[in-house]
C-alpha cells in the first residue's frame, strides 16, 4: 500500500496538470493574425467581415474564446508572424503547400480553391488585325508570291522567244509569266496564256501537280499565322506561362508554384496591386488564388476589361495556419469540420464555388 499511495499522487498530479496545460491554452485572449483578402478577409466601416470571419464566428460558437484580430499589412508579414508564434493562429484562406508544412502546421481544409489566370480582356477584331501585320502571316504571303515568282519566271526563259504573244521578253514577259503561274496554281485556267515549248509544258507540268500539294500547305500557314496569336493566349499547361509577362503575390503558393516550374514573375504584395498591374499594361497576367481574383473584378467592375480563364493551374486547399507544435488544432479541428457540415455554412459559400 505505501509504494501504490505515492504512485497514485505522482498520476493524480500529472493529470491534473494535463488538464490545466489544456484549460490553459484557452484562458488567454487569443490573438488572430489576419491580411485583407476579399472576399475572404475584408474590412468595412472598420469592422473586419468575410467568409474566414464567418468561419471563425461559427468555431467559436463553440470554443467560447476571447479573442483579438491583429491585422498585418501582407500575406509576407502574416505568414512570418505566424511562423514565429506572433499569433496563436490565423484563419486567413492560407493554402496548404509542402514548403509551407515545413513551416508551420494547418487544420483540416475550410474551402477549396483553384490558382487562376486573370488578364486583360481582348477584341477578336482587333486580334485578328494585329494578326495579319505580324511577321508570321507576312512570311507566308512572302513565300507564297516567291513560288509562284519562280515557276513564272523559269516558264517565261522557255516561252519569251516562241511564244512572245503570251510571254514577251523583259519585265513585261517576267510579269507574264507571273500571272500564267498564279493562275495556273489556283487552277482558275483563263486560258489566256500557255507554255507552248517541251520545255514550257514540262515545267508547267511539274508546276501543276506541285501547286496541289504547295496550295494545301501553304493555305494552312497562312491560315494558322492567323489564329497563332490566339493560341499561344490559350495556357494548357505552368510552362505556358513562360511566353508571357506574369505576377503573383509575394509569398503565395502561386508563387512557389511558379517558381517550381522555372517560371519567372514580378512580385506584388497583394492582389488589388496585380489588378493594377493588369489595366496599366504592365504584365500580361496575373497568377493568383481564382476566388480572389473573381470577387475583385467583379467588385471593381472589371468586367469588360479583365477576365479570369476557366483553364486553371492547380487546385487549393485553403486552411487555418498555426505555429509549429500548436496544441490548438486538436481543439478548434473538430469544431471546424462540424462547421463544414452545417447548413449556415454552406449558405454562405454557395455564391464562390
């Protein structure tokens, strides 16, 4: 009995001082690190709302915590506050990445989000404009007249002394011959002149069965110099992006995603500056979380100038973040998938899905 009484005293003391480390981490005001990111975080007549805002409403209907908001000036700013323990925690829309796990630690998942492509909005009409004066059209236009040049012209060395009716000698004759071989390739046959020497016929023959198989590819780059613009707008793959003008938002995971892919971006601290980025022409695209971008155009009244493309780059999970070795997702984890599944929430993401 005596060796079991103490044994007894030490469990009962460190239980009860287990539950005092886990009362402990409540008794405190919380402090909240936040950066505005509409439609997420936002402030408004002074007083902060958003969806992150909501969530955090709903988990702490629960948790029954005095807390504080600390609002830092970017995402930069926030990330390293939470890292070094600044802040309990943060429930801005942080998406979970490996580098970042190494940083710090993150709750389950409260919204799923894509990284989007914002640019300007272009005219068809004027692309298509632009098109033809580019080098690519003009250089088919080029080879096409030099072909037809060359079979003229090697029809005009047989014909300018037998056939001077049709094809007469100098510049005349050259033009002649120049006009035989445009309409001999599109096969439009006026009849109006025709090789009348072996040597005449034998090219125009080759020339014939040549045309059909030149016409067909050259019509296709000539077509397709004119549409090149307009493909190389479409990104079907990160490594696309590297023929453009990108920027993103300094510490983001956009960010690390272009980095990872080699991708070179001008750095802004946060997305209103890449919006502004985009309207003076100073980048060709913006790279950034797709929710964001949506909410600000939309709010901006962007519309008619910029737009987000459906083709996006990744999906994101957006999460509450925490210091390294915080002992308060254990308890804020539960109450924020409970949230996840509650109508009241579901109402209030129905609109940024």
């Amino acid at each position: 009995m005596r060796s079991i009484f103490p044994l007894l005293c030490f469990l009962l003391f460190n239980l009860s001082g287990i539950a005092q480390d886990s009362t402990q981490t409540f008794s405190e005001k919380l402090m909240i690190g936040l950066t505005e990111a509409p439609p997420f975080v936002m402030q408004e007549n002074g007083r902060l709302k958003g969806l992150s805002i909501s969530s955090w409403v709903l988990v702490n209907r629960e948790l029954e915590s005095e807390f504080e908001y600390k609002v830092y000036p970017d995402l930069n700013s926030l990330l390293t506050a939470v890292e070094n323990g600044d802040v309990d925690f943060s429930i801005n829309p942080i998406t979970v990445t490996d580098q970042r796990m190494k940083r710090m630690d993150f709750s389950q998942p409260y919204f799923i989000s894509h990284t989007a492509i914002a640019r300007r909005s272009g005219s068809k009409v004027w692309g298509y404009l632009s098109n033809m004066l580019s080098w690519n059209f003009i250089s088919a236009i080029l080879i096409l007249v030099g072909v037809i040049f060359l079979f003229g012209f090697l029809v005009w060395i047989f014909e300018r002394k037998v056939n001077k009716e049709e094809f007469g000698e100098g510049p005349r004759g050259i033009l002649q011959g120049f006009w035989w071989s445009a309409v001999t390739m599109t096969t439009v046959g006026y009849g109006d002149k025709s090789p009348r020497t072996f040597g005449g016929r034998f090219i125009g023959l080759i020339w014939m069965f040549l045309a059909i198989i030149m016409i067909s590819s050259l019509t296709a780059g000539i077509a397709s110099s004119l549409t090149v613009q307009n493909i190389q707008d479409e990104i079907t793959s990160i490594e696309d992006l590297g023929r453009f003008d990108v920027a993103t938002v300094k510490s983001s995971s956009s960010l690390e995603l272009l980095e990872q892919y080699n991708v070179e971006s001008q750095n802004v601290l946060n997305a209103e500056e890449g919006i502004d980025l985009l309207l003076n022409k100073q980048t060709n695209l913006l790279v950034y979380d797709q929710p964001i971008l949506n909410y600000l155009i939309e709010q901006k009244e962007l519309e008619d100038e910029l737009e987000v493309l459906p083709k996006t780059l990744k999906k994101d999970y957006f999460s509450y973040s925490f210091p390294k070795g915080s002992t308060l997702i254990k308890k804020i984890d539960p109450l924020l998938v409970g949230t996840l599944k509650s109508m009241e929430w579901n109402t209030l993401i129905k609109d940024y899905k």
